[in-house]
C-alpha cells in the first residue's frame, strides 16, 4: 500500500483544538534545514508531499518551499486551517499546488468553539471556498472533519454547506486519542465505532462529493510516515510513534 508522505513541517498552531493529537514542543528548523529535508526527499524518490502541522502557514519560508517542492516535479497539498489563507496568499500559492484541505468539523460558532477552532472558524474557510469559487482556480479543494461526541449531530448542516462548493474529497476521521491532548481530553470527545459509522453513512447518502473517504485510528498506522518539524521519520505501530531516521541525514525511499 502507498503510504502518504506528511511533513508536520511545524509544531506550532493559531488554533487549539482539544482534539488535536500532534506532536508537541518540537521546534522549527531553519529554511535551509527544510531546503535539506526536500531535496532528501526528492533524492528518495517522493513525488507526492502532504505539508501539514500544526499549521504549515505559520512556518517562515513556507511560501518558498512549496515554490521549490513544485518545481521539483513534486505534488503538493497542504493541510491547512485556513486562518492565515487570505485572498493575497491564495492567488500567490495556488500554482504550487495540487490540493488545499481544509479543516472543518461543524458550520455552528457554538460548536467550533468548543472543539477550540474558534468562533470565526466556519465564516474563515465560507470566506476560502468562496474566493476560490469566484476565481475558478484550478486546484482540488479537500475536506477533513472530525467526527466526535460535540459535533455527531449536526453533520447534516455540515453536508448541505459543503454541497454548494466543487469539492474534490472529503475525509471522515473518527476521533483519535493517539497522543497529547487527544488523550486528556479523551472523555470529552471520543465516539464508539457505531456513532461514527451512522455519520458517515449518513455523508454518503447525502454529500454531492464523489470521494468520500474514513479515517479511524489503524488506518494512522498503516497509511502514513510522518516527518516532524526536527526532521525525525516517525511511523506509528501497535499504537506506538516509532523513530525511524532522521530525514535530515537518512532516505526514506525504503519507507515508499
Ligand atoms: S487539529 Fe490542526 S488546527 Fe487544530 S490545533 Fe491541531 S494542528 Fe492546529
């Protein structure tokens, strides 16, 4: 199976969702570290790079990365919350890349805030996918939600918005205690597999998007290699975040 390759390329975040299971207090390399990093993975063989966090858009030098990442050949998404994709960003980053995601989990203040996205949250990405629409730009837009204990309910709300935008995909994560505050606020949010497979069920039957997808906490350990802000190669097995390598110094084409 292709794993997809995820650079968390920083630790740091401008949301504080209480679901999040990132890795935390990594610090940033420089740009010409991360220039290092790409060229490595170039070297290795990857044509296809998921750029994530934390939120990738607060890194310095992002800009500049996805630049050369696209002019290596290589496919690029970005995994984003969209707080610090503004109009001026979009139209100067688009051309880099193969796809923007999107974080949303409800179309409701309320909720967004409880899950610490924020109350401005839904209107941030409306305002995304709005500007994206009225310029016609030529990039997959892809979603990912997370269903948990606040939000199970009011996904409907969420299909309808959705179903007025060209959206490429949507990916359904259950979710995840797998680590950091994901685990101490495991109570709060976790969901069985029987309420999470109702939502998705649900999504299918009512969403225009074609390319729904699910994510739930096995699929994290077959399905992705991790590259964390300080370079560290991390895969996940049996539940355990397990270093590999350093992509500073080590290839990870055997990991593709
Ligand atoms: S889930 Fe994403 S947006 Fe939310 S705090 Fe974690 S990294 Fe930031």
């Amino acid at each position: 199976m292709e794993k997809e390759i995820c650079w968390n390329i920083t630790a740091r975040c401008n949301q504080n969702c209480k679901y999040c299971h990132r890795f935390l207090n990594i610090s940033d390399l420089s740009y010409e570290q991360n220039l290092s990093i790409l060229n490595n993975l170039e070297e290795s063989g990857i044509n296809s790079i998921t750029w994530t966090g934390g939120e990738a858009l607060l890194l310095t030098g992002i800009d500049d990365l996805l630049e050369c990442s696209y002019n290596k050949g290589i496919k690029n998404k970005i995994i984003t919350n969209g707080k610090l994709l503004t109009k001026e960003r979009i139209d100067k980053i688009y051309k880099y890349l193969d796809s923007i995601t999107l974080s949303i989990d409800s179309v409701d203040d309320d909720i967004n805030d409880s899950l610490g996205r924020g109350k401005c949250h839904f209107q941030e990405i409306k305002e995304i996918l709005d500007y994206i629409k009225e310029k016609k730009y030529d990039i997959k837009i892809r979603i990912n939600s997370v269903v948990c204990k606040n939000n199970s309910s009011n996904f409907n709300e969420l299909v309808d918005f959705l179903n007025n935008y060209n959206i490429y995909s949507w990916r359904i994560f259950k979710f995840m205690p797998l680590r950091e505050k994901a685990i101490i606020n495991k109570e709060t949010f976790d969901i069985s597999m029987n309420e999470y497979s109702k939502v998705v069920d649900m999504i299918k039957q009512q969403s225009k998007i074609k390319n729904i997808d699910t994510r739930i906490e096995e699929d994290m350990e077959k399905k992705y290699v991790l590259i964390l802000a300080n370079g560290d190669i991390v895969i996940t097995n049996n539940g355990k975040d397990e270093k590999v390598g350093n992509a500073l110094f080590d290839s990870l084409s055997y990991l593709i």
